[in-house]
C-alpha cells in the first residue's frame, strides 16, 4: 500500500528486476522539452550505406575501446558490467551483440541532453531520487544497495547511466512527437467497442495516510510491537471521524493529509485491498522504511466515465503501441546519422 500514496513518477518502470524495453518508457505525464525535427548527419564509420547495424563487433579482450559512438567510447568493461546487469533484471544471458547494441542505443540518448533544452529538467536529481526509491524499496540506504549491485558484478553507475538515457529518450520522444502521441476519447471508446470489453467503472478513493513510526535500523521487534499497535487500532476504528483523533493522540504516530486516489490510478492488487476494505475501516498494516503504515479509508465515489479502470487501460495501451512505434524510427534516424566505429 505504500506505494498507493506515492506519485508515479517516469522512471517506475525501470525496475532492477525488469528491465525497460529498449525503446523507452511510455509515461505520458508533463510536457516535455521540444525536440529539434532534424539532425545534421554526422560521418559515418563503416557504415557509409546509412545502415543502423554496422559491422559485426569484435570479440572479446582485455579492458580496451571496443565501440566509439560519436566520439564516446564503449568498452569491454562497460560490456561486461552491462552483461551481469541484464543478467541480473532479466534473468537470462545476453549475446555481446545485444548488450553492445544496448550500449550504442544508451550512448545515442545520453548525446541527447547536449542537443535539446533539458534546461527545465534536473535529470541527475531525478535519477538520484530513483536510486534512492528503489533502495528505500529494499529497505536499504543508496550506498548499501550501491554495495549489494556491486557484490553483483554491476557499478552503481551502469544504473545510473540507464536510467538517465530513459529519463532524456522519454522527454525527446515526447517531445519530437507530441502531435501524433496525443490520443482522443473517440479512439478509447472505439477500441473498447471493437474488443467488445466490458468497462468495470471504478471508484475515487479518499485516504488518509497513517503512520507508526520506527527508527530506522530498529531490531525487527521494534516493527512487530508496533505492527502489533497498529492491529489495535485497526479492530477499534469504526470510522474516520472517531478513529482519526484516537490515531493523533498515539504516540509516535504521524497522521496525514487526506489524499484522493483512483481505482483507474492504482495496481490491480491495490484496487481488490480497497474494494475488500469498507468505508470508515483500516486497509492491512504493511512495513515501509518509516515504519508500519495503513490507510483509513474515509469515502468512495464512483469515478467519472472518463476515468475508469477499463479506459484507462485501453488508452495506456493505445499509448504506450505508439510510444514505442515513434521511439523505434527515433532511435533508428539516430543510429543513421551516427558515427559508430568498431576498433
């Protein structure tokens, strides 16, 4: 449930456990820098034909330049520490071919931010903020699991690398085709009529966040006793307008603001713990790094048409189909105009 508080930001989806498609992330949120519609061609290696697939690259050996694009370099180390962390999201081998190929596509992207106005954007803060997501995800601090990646085979910064590409390859996307990206309710109603799919509706949803606080680091019997507090106050809230003053005055218990979520917003295992919590009740206590959090849930409503569960995956679908469409000519006019050299 924790994550049911939190705002979806661009980089969720690149997960170390699930790697991100090559061709981006599909998130349509705020408006994106304005990418430019041409590119001066830049000398061609090898490759004089404008093809994307040079030559095929060398085998392996030593720790030496093995790939230049554009004048950055791509080594065997930046391969192998490529290899163990597709290894590691993926759960298979990758071919030196496809991680090189990965490789070259990063180094494209990240060219990127040196071409196009980022200037409105802190993308290293947004990738720091990232890493320290995922690890407070574990509950670990950024360097703990900095040295469990790199107990791995995997740096730290092949990471943060990736994530910064997808952060700069989602904006330019966006940006280089914002017209064609934008969708219509028509296109939604006329997909859902042509997959005959029956639209569920959904509820808003108004929260209010409340937290058991535990030191970070505390023994795991710290958690338990105050898990065990927050079941207390689970069996006797009945609703938010008797049960919110008895969770202020706990100690060491922080109440929060009311939120408002959506069942269109939510993960399908987040949206069955609402629908099986009632109004003026306390969904399950789950632990977070703070501590032990639960939510009361003070009202439902039902969503407006325009913001159901069955639309909102169609149009995410719809999406995310034209997203990856667009990225793929992107990145393929990028790959043309490169000067990729094999040493």
């Amino acid at each position: 449930m924790a994550v049911l508080i939190s705002t979806a930001r661009r980089y969720t989806a690149i997960v170390l456990v699930a790697a991100a498609a090559s061709g981006g992330c599909a998130g349509q949120n705020q408006t994106p820098p304005a990418a430019s519609a041409t590119t001066a061609p830049a000398a061609r290696a090898e490759n004089p034909s404008g093809s994307a697939q040079p030559q095929t690259p060398p085998a392996p050996g030593g720790v030496g330049i093995v790939v230049v694009v554009n004048g950055d370099p791509i080594t065997n180390l930046d391969i192998e520490h490529r290899t163990r962390f597709l290894q590691l999201a993926t759960n298979r081998t990758p071919t030196r071919r496809e991680v090189i190929d990965e490789l070259i596509d990063e180094r494209l992207k990240l060219q990127l931010a040196k071409r196009l106005d980022f200037s409105s954007f802190n993308l290293d803060n947004e990738v720091e903020n990232a890493v320290n997501n995922m690890a407070r995800r574990r509950n670990m601090t950024q360097q703990q699991f900095a040295q469990d990646l790199a107990a791995r085979g995997v740096p730290i910064s092949t990471l943060k690398s990736r994530l910064k590409a997808e952060l700069i390859w989602n904006h330019a996307v966006r940006g280089r085709y914002a017209a064609s990206l934008q969708l219509n309710d028509s296109q939604v109603l006329k997909e859902l009529e042509l997959r005959q799919k029956n639209d569920p509706g959904g509820y808003d949803y108004t929260l209010r966040p409340i937290l058991f606080v535990v030191t970070r680091g505390s023994p795991s019997a710290a958690y338990d006793g105050r898990r065990r507090e927050a079941e207390g106050l689970r069996n006797r809230f009945r609703n938010c307008e008797e049960g919110l003053p008895i969770a202020q005055a706990l100690s060491g218990v922080v109440v929060r603001p009311q939120v408002v979520r959506s069942s269109a917003d939510l993960p399908p295992q987040l949206r069955e713990i609402l629908e099986r919590t009632e109004v003026g009740r306390l969904t399950p206590p789950e632990t977070t790094p703070e501590g032990i959090s639960t939510y009361a849930l003070c009202s439902k409503k039902p969503s407006s048409k325009e913001n159901t569960v069955g639309r909102r995956e169609v149009r995410e679908e719809i999406y995310s189909k034209q997203f990856q469409a667009s990225a793929k000519k992107f990145i393929e006019e990028l790959r043309r105009q490169a000067y990729i050299q094999y040493k």
